[in-house]
C-alpha cells in the first residue's frame, strides 16, 4: 500500500500561483474558489488528502514555503 | 509522522516581495538547504546585485553585502581577501551579471576568484519593467522590443555559461533550470558540487539557473514554466559544462 502523506499550508503566504498544482502527481491540490488570505489572494487547498503520496513534489516547486509535507 | 519537507530555517519568516510565481523564491530556498546542509550557514557572506533580488538580505538568513549594478563579483573578490576563511556566493539576475557586470564576472572567473556566484536568468529585465536584456530570446517581445527581438539588431542572445566556460579560472561551470521538480533537485545538486569546489579553493564556481518572469513575460506562472521548458532549454542547455579535471 502507498504511504499516506499528509500536507500543511501556510495559507497566509501563499500568492496562489498554482505551480505546485500542476505537479502534483494525484491532482489534488487546487486553489480554493471562495477564501481570501490577509494578502488578499485565493490560497492553496487539498480535495482529497486521502490520496496524497507525500512526494512533496508541490513543497520543492512553492517560491513562497506554504507547504509543508509529512508521512504517517 | 516523519517530516518530509519543511520550509528551511535558512529562509527568514518573512512574505517576500516577489510575483506570484516568480522562481527567485524557489532558488532562494535551495540555496539556503544547501549552506544548512553544508554546515555553512553562519559562516557564509552574499552578495546581492541590483534587480528584482536586490533585497535578497531580506529573505536570506545570512550576512549579505549589497553591491553596485553588475559589481557583485568585485565586491566578493574583495570579501574573499578581507574574509578568507568564510564561504562568500553572489546572486545575480542576467540584468545585471550578462549586461553591465559582464567584465567584472568574466574577470573574476579569469583571476579563479575563489567564490560562487549563482546566475539567475530569467531572459529579461524584471525590476525595471520587462526591457530587453542580452538573454532576451529571438522573437520574444519585450517594453524595449516590442515587435520581439530581430537577431540584426540586438544580436543573438548572450550565453553566459559557455562563455565562463572557455576561461581557465572557472574550474566548475554548469546550467540548471527550475521548470520541474526533478530540475529543482538538479538545480540543488549543483549548488552543492559548486559550493563544495568553493571549500576545496579549486576555482570560481557558477551555476545558472534558467528561471521564470510571469509578470514581465505576460503569462501565467504554470505556462511560464511550459514557455521556459519549450523556449528557453533549447537555447540554452542544460548540463555541466566544465569541471575541475578538464582544467589544467
């Protein structure tokens, strides 16, 4: 079975770029349609954790260190 | 839970300045792994140039020195004999490494200046507002080309890595981009070799990192991932281009 990898955001920095959309493996990672964060952007969010690999391809990609990945 | 990845310590908790998207942050966060996982973290100085990493001291969690537009190297040069037991690297953008520091850096890889200097080329001017700059590819538009660049004009773009790679002094040249993942980790492996050429005092180390402009390209930051993938690879390949063992 696939290790289970769990992903934190610091929403607060995000610039909402989506670089780490495009490569994570499982697309699961999408901007989130109706928060704002205190810069005023639409930040990162995860659909279905349950399917995360914790490759942390989306945390090598972030410019701006929102993320952050860990393995059960 | 076990830690996979985390946001280094090397990196001020700070919001940077930069784009949405813009590919400083990512070369300004494997930078800082590889002095933490060198050991070198408190004993590293950088030097910062003119452009849009102009406060890199802001964001980096290490001594850094400003320096004139394209003087970046010449002030290190002189870091090094002050200072010469610590690890001094400069960072600069193809604004001001290729175009008006192009005799300081081509001189301090002539002398074998025992520094590393990380080359960030993004193919344009970002600070200033998107004019051309001698990476600007053929036909890429620009606030200074507007009609994209015409080779009987402006030449063909400038290819500082080969360049630095024909000088004795340069002991370890190579280029890198940041368009994936696996050229991330590429682009930090890089960094360690040409830091690790730096403690040994072999030579001047130079790492190029093809890099992303969103906002002065006009395009998304994931379609100028694709747009440096398709365009600017081609042009300039990636690879090591000089090691210590071809230099005699």
């Amino acid at each position: 079975m696939a290790k289970k990898g769990i992903v934190k955001f610091d929403i607060d920095k995000c610039k909402g770029c989506e670089l780490c959309v495009v490569v994570c493996p499982k697309h699961i990672l999408k901007i989130h349609e109706h928060d704002v964060n205190i810069m005023g952007y639409h930040p990162i969010s995860v659909s279905d954790e349950e399917q995360c690999i914790g490759c942390a391809n989306c945390a090598v990609m972030c410019p701006d260190g929102v993320i952050s990945v860990y393995t059960e | 839970m076990k830690t996979v990845f985390e946001y280094t310590r090397g990196m001020l908790p700070v919001t940077t300045g930069y784009c949405p998207g813009c590919t400083h942050g990512i070369a300004h966060r494997i930078l800082m792994e590889v002095l933490i996982e060198r050991g070198t973290l408190g004993e590293t100085i950088g030097v910062a140039p003119i452009g849009c990493s102009i406060l890199s001291h802001n964001y980096l969690n290490v001594d850094m020195c400003e320096s004139a537009h394209g003087r970046g190297p010449a002030v290190a040069a002189g870091i090094r004999r002050a200072l010469p037991d610590k690890t001094i690297f400069t960072y600069q953008g193809d604004g001001d490494l290729a175009s008006i520091g192009a005799g300081e850096i081509v001189h301090a890889a002539h002398r074998g200046e025992k520094f590393t200097t990380i080359f960030v080329n993004n193919a344009i001017y970002g600070m200033t507002g998107g004019q051309m700059a001698p990476t600007t590819l053929i036909g890429q538009k620009s606030t200074t080309g507007v009609d994209g660049r015409k080779k009987e004009v402006s030449g063909m773009p400038l290819r500082m890595a080969e360049l630095l790679a024909t000088i004795d002094g340069a002991v370890y040249v190579e280029r890198v981009a940041l368009d994936t993942p696996a050229h991330v980790r590429g682009a930090k492996a890089a960094m360690h070799r040409a830091f690790e050429i730096q403690e040994k005092r072999l030579g001047f180390s130079f790492v190029e990192v093809l890099s992303t402009c969103p906002t002065n390209w006009g395009l998304p930051p994931t379609a100028a991932l694709k747009w440096l993938a398709d365009n600017m690879i081609p042009y300039f390949p990636l690879g090591i281009l000089r090691t210590p063992g071809e230099v005699k």
